[in-house]
C-alpha cells in the first residue's frame, strides 16, 4: 500500500488528485464542527451523551460526529445512500429507469441527475422529522414565538443544504480527486470516530489495571481488530470462477473467436449493503423514540424497543432482548439474497452468452446456463451472507458481555476496507495508463 501511494506522488496528475481529495476532506470535517444556528449544541451533546446506548452508535459513526454535534453536516450523506438504493430498486421495477440505465453515458447521467433530486426530497424530509424532534426535545435556544419558527426554518434549511455540499463534495472527489467519493467521504467519518474508540477501549480495559492484565487486555484487543480486518479483506477478494468458452467462427478468411475467459462471482455480492438494511429498519424507531422523548418506559413498546437497539443485545442480564439478534442476523441474510437477486440477472448473462456464441463447458447455453448460474449463485451468497453476519456479529458479542462500548463495528470495518481496496485498486490502474502513455508516447 505505501508503495502504490509513493509511486503515486511521482506522477504530477494522480498527486494533486490525491492532494484535492485531501483538501476536501479537510473541509468536511471543518463542516462536521460547525453548530446549526439555533440549536443549543451543548444541551443536545449531553442528552446524545445518554442516548448513545439506545441505538445511536451507528448514526453517529456514519456522521462522523456530526449528528453529536449537531453541525450543519448533521445528516451527512445518508440521504444520497437512500437516494441511491431506491434508484437502484427503482430501475428494476420501471422500465423507463431500466432503459436509461442500458443506454450508456448519457443514461447513467440523467439516472444521476434524478438521484441528486431525490437526495434533496429525502434531506428535507428527514431535516424537518428531525427539527421536529430536537423542537420538542427543547434544544432550541427559541422554542415559541417569531423566532421560534424561524430557528425552525433556519435548522432545517441549513441540515438540508448540509447533505446537498456532501454530495456535491463527494461527487467533486469522484470527478477530480481519488476513488468514489462519496465512500471517501462515508470512510472519513467513520474514521474520525476512532481514536474516541481508542480511548474509550483504553479506559474500560488497560488504565488502572496491573500491567500483565493491561498488557493481555491490549494483545487481545489488538488481536481482535486484526483478524477481523485479514477476515474482511479475505471476503472481500474472494470469489468464485465460472469458466466460459467461446466457439470459434470463420469471418471472411480469418478464423476468431475460441477463447477462455471466466465470469468471476464474488463471494460478498452485495457488499455492506445488507448490514445497512438491517440495521437501519431496526435502528430508525430506536432513534425516533429517543428524539420523541418515548421508549423509556416499561410497556411492550419499550420492550421491543429495547430489542431492536444493539445495546441490549448479548446482555447475559436481560438475554431475553437478544432476540433482536437473531431478526438481524435473518435479515442481512434475507437482504444478501434480495439485494444480489437485483443486481444480478443470471437470465440476461446466459442469453447474452448465447448471442456471443459463449459457454460453460459441460453446460448446454440458454436456461441450462441460468439454472446452474442460479444455483452457484445462491450457494455463493450464503456462504458471502453468513460471512457478513459474523463479521457484523462479533463487535457486538463483545459490546454486550464485555461492555465494550465502541461507536465502529462490522459494518464499519467492512466499509473502510472495501473503500481503501478499491481506491487503492484505481490510483494504480491510473498509474497502469500513465506508464501506458508514457511508453506510445515514447
């Protein structure tokens, strides 16, 4: 990795992309600092100091802060995630988006287009139930009267313009900068929210212990993070080949085609996608109660509350609520299937194969080929599926038995090393085409 990045700094084009992307970054945490007008920012950080436990973690961790803050980057580009999920739900279930989408460039381009308004529907949506909340909750300075509706108007205007200067941010990265920008700018954040980790795991288990127990408690520690991080690059990279020959044709008097070639099906499909199905179907109540002032009570509302938040999960004092677990556990399977079932189309591939004159030997081509797709596909994603749970799992085994209370979990392992593989992966096909180039050039 230092070696791709210090071969990258020799060529003048791919430094001062890498130095823009830096520079933004530094504007996005600026922005993450910065406290909406009319909000009382130390009276929301102590009643978020409280809520943390309750399913705030992974908010916060996505943020970057921000939402802890309550700075105008408050919302952070969980709008444009959104946004981007329904478009891709969308395409499949429209034929227009569908068409779009096959139509090349210009396609994708009004798809993007129709993704950034609906980024912008989405942030004032979710700005207005969340000025809502903070209202009720009394954390504006003006709670009633003319300026009362106006710190309203003003908190939700600014968190809407907010998210829409992260996406433009993140888009910019994309165009001029290293890797997508839009995972830079997610990975940042979740980053930033590290070293309080640290220092959190450093408190609860290495200061005030007698240095052998301090020591192992940082071997073990430290252990943990790396076997989850060679995990994930593991599942990252893995992936199964499926073998394609292509007939040989006779085109004029040449002869072509007879080649070999493989379709590669990765192992994880969907990515982190799953994971931030799950957890945001089971995490948005929690956080919706919290802002309402609900779910403190002891009725079965509370209850299944107090299920669905993470923090109760693997209790060994109330296990009863580890039943959460479980429905989060099924549904990053179910997701994995769901989500791969629409982003993979093994039909399309056969037939497009066949046109090709290509096949899988000892498969006939045509629905034979997407059947046996079909069926090393759902094997692959289970193994990809289960993969995921654990990985997802894991942090949270050690929040609730050993009250590690740390905002970055699976998930966010997943993301930070899927981004750092894929930027890692363009900075040097940039660098492949330099030195490409260079040498025509030559």
């Amino acid at each position: 990795m230092l070696e791709t990045l210090r071969n990258a700094f020799k060529i003048k084009d791919i430094r001062n992309r890498i130095i823009f992307t830096f520079f933004m970054l530094i504007v996005i945490r600026i922005g993450s600092q910065l406290p909406i007008p009319g909000v009382d920012s130390e009276v929301f950080a102590n009643w978020f100091a409280g809520q943390v436990g309750e399913g705030m973690s992974f908010f916060d961790a996505i943020t970057g802060g921000s939402f802890y803050n309550m700075s105008v980057f408050a919302l952070n580009i969980t709008p444009y995630i959104t946004s981007s999920i329904i478009m891709q739900l969308l395409t499949i279930a429209i034929p227009r988006l569908e068409e779009m989408q096959r139509d090349g460039e210009e396609g994708r381009k009004k798809i993007a287009e129709i993704t950034r308004y609906l980024t912008i529907v989405l942030a004032l949506i979710e700005s207005i139930a969340m000025t809502i909340g903070i209202k009720r909750g009394g954390y504006l300075e003006y709670n009633s009267g003319a300026k009362g509706v106006l710190a309203v108007i003003l908190a939700v205007l600014t968190l809407t313009a907010g998210s829409a200067v992260l996406m433009w941010i993140g888009e910019r990265i994309t165009e001029k900068g290293v890797g997508n920008g839009i995972s830079i700018v997610l990975t940042i954040n979740i980053v930033s929210r590290m070293p309080n980790d640290i220092g959190t795991l450093y408190q609860q288990f290495i200061s005030g212990k007698i240095v052998p127990r301090a020591i192992l408690a940082a071997v073990i520690i430290f252990a943990i993070i790396i076997a989850m991080v060679l995990f994930v690059v593991f599942l990252q990279g893995g992936e199964r080949r499926i073998p394609v020959q292509y007939s040989k044709k006779i085109q004029g008097r040449k002869q072509v085609g007879g080649q070999s070639t493989h379709i590669p099906l990765k192992v994880n499909t969907s990515g982190v996608i799953p994971v931030i199905f799950a957890q945001s179907l089971l995490q948005t109540p929690v956080i919706i109660a919290g802002l309402i002032g609900k779910g403190n009570g002891t009725g079965i509302g509370s209850r299944i509350l107090k299920g669905m938040s993470q923090s109760n999960w693997c209790n060994p004092a109330e296990p009863v609520y580890s039943i959460g677990l479980v429905v989060y556990i099924a549904m990053i399977i179910a997701f994995a299937y769901f989500y791969t079932s629409i982003t993979f189309n093994p039909l399309e591939i056969a037939n497009n194969m066949k046109k090709a004159g290509g096949f899988i030997p000892g498969v006939r081509p045509g629905k034979p080929t997407s059947d046996y797709l079909n069926r090393i596909l759902n094997y692959i994603v289970f193994v990809g599926a289960v993969a995921l749970a654990f990985i997802a799992f894991v942090p949270i085994f050690f929040n609730g038995v050993f009250g590690a209370d740390v905002s970055f979990g699976g998930t966010s392992i997943i993301i930070i090393v899927g981004v750092v593989i894929e930027t890692l992966k363009q900075i040097e096909s940039q660098m492949r085409v330099r030195y490409y180039k260079g040498f025509l050039n030559d």
